[in-house]
C-alpha cells in the first residue's frame, strides 16, 4: 500500500509541476482547456479527452502554463495538496533549548577514595575484610601487622613513660602516629605499659572495599598499596558529548540522571568539570557530573542516561527540525510561496534543540515552510531548480576544478593537491600546493580524498575559497609544481 501511495503521489507531482488547475478556480480569469489527459499512474498515457485509465482510474487535466515560474517552483492542486497532508508552519524567532543527552557510568567520588599504604615494613598476622566490595565503616579493624620497627618505636614510648619526661613521652607519641597508629591504640599503650607485638589498623572511613592488594602472611613495606576504600555518600557520573555540542557545555549547568532500575526516579546533579581535551579517537568531550547518593542506590559501573540543561544563549531565526532536508552536501526547506506554489531553498543551520533548528542564512522571519511531504515537493522542486544559480559566477582570476588531496599543512594552511585541467585558462593537470583560506574548514583536506575546490590565483598564489565532495574522479595526471 504504501509503494502504491509513493507511486501515486511520485506522479501527481510530476505532473503538478506542469500545469495549474483551471483559472477560473484562482482568479476570474477565462477558463483554460485542458492540453490532454493522462492516467494517474502512468503520466505516458495520454488521451485527448476524459476517460478511464487502463487500471480504472479517471484521467487527469493537464493545463497549459499560465505564466513563467523561477527555476525549482512548483504548483500543486489544491486536492493533491490536502492528500499528500501539506502541513506548514512560519519561521520565527525564539529561544532554543539546547538539551543534551548522553549517557554514563557512576563511579566512586575519586575526592573521597581513600588509599592505605603501609608506613613500614613488617607482615601481615591477620586479616580482617577479606574480599573486594566489602562494606566498611569508620574505625573498623582492617589488618594486623608485625614489624619490628614498631615494636621498636613502642620500646620508646615505654622507656619515656619509666623516666616520666614528658617531652619524650610526647616525642615517642609522635612518632607512633607518624607510622599511622591510631590514637586509642597509643593510648592503650600508656594505660597498659605494655608493647604490643601486632598492632592494628583501623578503616579512616566508612565505604567499601574498592580494591584489596593483600592477603595473611604477605610481606608489605613502604609503598606497597593494601587497600583503596570508596565512600559512596556522593558519586561521579563520566559523559562524553559531541564536539559539536561543546560550547554549550560548563561546570555548573544542572543536569537530571536517570537509570533504570529506579523507574520514575530520576536523580538531580550539576556539571562539576569539564574536561580541557578532545577523545583523539571519538572526538567527543568528556564531563563529570557529582550525584548525591544518600540512599546508596547507585552503584559505581551502573548506566546513567544524563540530561544536560545547556546553554540556551540569544534568540535565533528557527524552523522545525521536521522541516529540514538534510542531503549531506547541502541543507534545504521547502518554502510556501502561496497560492499553491513551493520552492525548495538552500539554507545554513547553526544550534539545534530537541524541535528547532537555527536558520543562519536562506530565510527571514515570517516565511513559511513545509513540515510534513516536503520530500516529495523537494524531489520535484530539485528536478526544475538549479541550485548553482544560487552561487555567484566565477571571477576571471578564479576557477574551480577537481583535485585529489596528496598531502596537508595544517600549521601553515596548505595542501599539495594533483588537480585536473583548467580549460578556460588552457592549463594542463597539475600538481601544486595552495593556500588555504581562513574561512574554510581543513575537514576535508585528508590525504588521498577527492575534492572538488574553488581557488583564486593572485599575485602568483593560489588559494582554496571554497571546498565540497568531488563530483567526479579526477584525472589523476600530475605535472611538475607550478
């Protein structure tokens, strides 16, 4: 069905393109006589009066042109218009809402996990959390240790506690503390007198188990990492954007976090970094996002879909993002002339938002657009329009040619290309290098592309204008720099 609709609305504009509906219907004028008539869905049979069409169907006028149209406009009957569901809506000024979304991984809040390192050597006696994600909390035993040097340093405490010196006593205790002895236990050495051969250490704070190094019996000494605690009373949430979309992006926007195993929840943020670099191999930017986890629901490697409130910056021209045609080399609207008549118009895009997007160049304010079967009035209005005739005509000391990219500059903006001949100046295949101008993107300079550029020649240097996809292969026929 939906092949036989294309078909039938394929070939009511073909033929919409040609004709009008009858004058009288559009202006008091004499009423036109139809040239022919032809089957809806075969515009080649033709029959000089009304009839059926060999599937059934009842022929259709064709009218004369009544007047001369500008190149790409078309004329649609009003009973096609409303079958094809025309729909426009007029381009205006306002606000965009550049919402973002992405997606993430939470991760524990690296400004809270906490790294334990032993401060001499010695063993480990016993162990008391004895795998990865164990929950702690503070004070908790985590190990006991033997090492000589702190029964040594508990020796000293001892021999100042039996001479009574304070300032030894004080020294001894910090020197306990300084090797991390918590203060209960130097303070159980003073009560009791009495060194101890383990000594234990205890959890600086409450969280879990991010990693776990060790085992009873090993061997540790200064720089030897035993265990990492993560608290997980705030976590970090990691995101990457799109380049496009780096500018509208800083520390301190708001941004909702939602994941699905809490369905209906969704969990309030702000930006807390934005990275300074680009990812070399995904060319997007990477942001972290500092979530509240009170309730200890959100646990680090879980996936967060993230809502970044961005910039929304000054009011723009906008359409329908719907009204877009987006064909790779080219961005187009349909513009509603009126009375019938459409037009397919180039245009520049800027911002976007989630419905609109900012019309740079191509329209004004008030013009109307086509929201819906704008493909198929585009594909007819590009049949008649030339778009080239958008573009000015070349200067004399200008040319624009195919080329095919041998190597780039991207410090001092030049490219070595082979381009192909130039026959209004008379000049054979070359290869030389050119300038490339300021505003042109370096994008599509890659070695070994085939481009096609616009370049002026002045004062004995060449400089690329203007650059898109080439048209054609290039005749590959390089000369000596010229």
């Amino acid at each position: 069905m939906k092949i036989l609709f294309s078909a039938l609305a394929g070939a009511l504009l073909t033929l919409a393109a040609v004709h009008y509906w009858p004058a009288g219907d559009s202006g008091g004028e004499s009423e036109a006589k139809p040239l022919y008539w032809v089957a809806p869905m075969d515009p080649n049979f033709r029959r000089p009066g009304p009839g059926k069409s060999p599937m059934g169907m009842d022929l259709i006028p064709v009218y004369e042109e009544a007047e001369e149209t500008e190149p790409g406009l078309i004329r649609i009957n009003p009973e096609v218009q409303n079958n094809l569901g025309v729909r426009t809506e007029l381009a205006r000024e306002r606000a965009l809402d550049p919402h973002i979304r992405t997606v993430g991984y939470v991760g524990y809040n690296q400004d809270t996990l906490v790294h334990l390192h032993p401060r001499v050597e010695g063993w480990i006696e016993k162990l008391y959390v004895k795998a990865e994600g164990d929950p702690v909390t503070a004070g908790q035993p985590l190990y006991d240790l033997y090492s000589p040097e702190l029964v040594n340093a508990q020796e000293d405490l001892m021999l100042a506690l039996r001479r009574g010196e304070e300032r030894l006593v004080e020294g001894a205790k910090g020197r306990l503390r300084a090797l991390k002895l918590a203060d209960k236990t130097i303070n159980q050495l003073v009560d009791t007198r009495k060194v101890m051969q383990t000594v234990t250490y205890f959890a600086p704070q409450s969280g879990v188990v991010e990693a776990l190094a060790i085992r009873e019996g090993f061997y540790v000494q200064p720089g030897s990492t035993l265990f990492s605690i993560g608290a997980l009373d705030s976590v970090w949430v990691e995101a990457d954007v799109f380049a496009a979309q780096a500018h509208l992006v800083r520390a301190g926007l708001p941004v909702v976090a939602r994941f699905k195993h809490l369905p209906g929840k969704s969990v309030e943020g702000r930006v807390s970094y934005v990275y300074p670099t680009l990812d070399a191999d995904t060319r997007t930017l990477r942001l972290r996002v500092v979530l509240d986890n009170a309730g200890k629901l959100l646990k680090p490697n879980m996936f967060a879909e993230l809502t970044i409130a961005g910039d929304a910056g000054k009011p723009a021209l906008t359409v329908p993002r719907a009204a877009v045609i987006r064909t790779g080399s080219q961005d187009r609207v349909v513009l509603d002339r009126g009375d019938g008549r459409f037009k397919s118009v180039a245009v520049h895009l800027g911002r976007s938002d989630k419905d609109y997007v900012e019309i740079l160049h191509g329209l004004k304010a008030g013009d109307p657009v086509v929201v819906s079967a704008q493909f198929l009035l585009d594909s007819e209005s590009s049949r008649e329009s030339d778009f080239l005739r958008m573009t000015p005509p070349l200067a004399k000391n200008e040319a624009e040619v195919n080329g095919v990219v041998n190597s780039v500059d991207a410090a001092n903006r030049t490219a070595n290309i082979s381009r192909e001949a130039i026959d209004k100046w008379n000049r054979p295949a070359a290869t030389m290098d050119f300038a490339i101008d300021q505003a042109v993107s370096l994008d599509a300079f890659v070695p070994g592309a085939e481009i096609r550029f616009k370049f002026r020649a002045e004062n004995g240097e060449f400089t690329i204008l203007t650059v898109t996809p080439a048209k054609k292969t290039p005749a590959a026929n390089p000369h000596a720099h010229h």
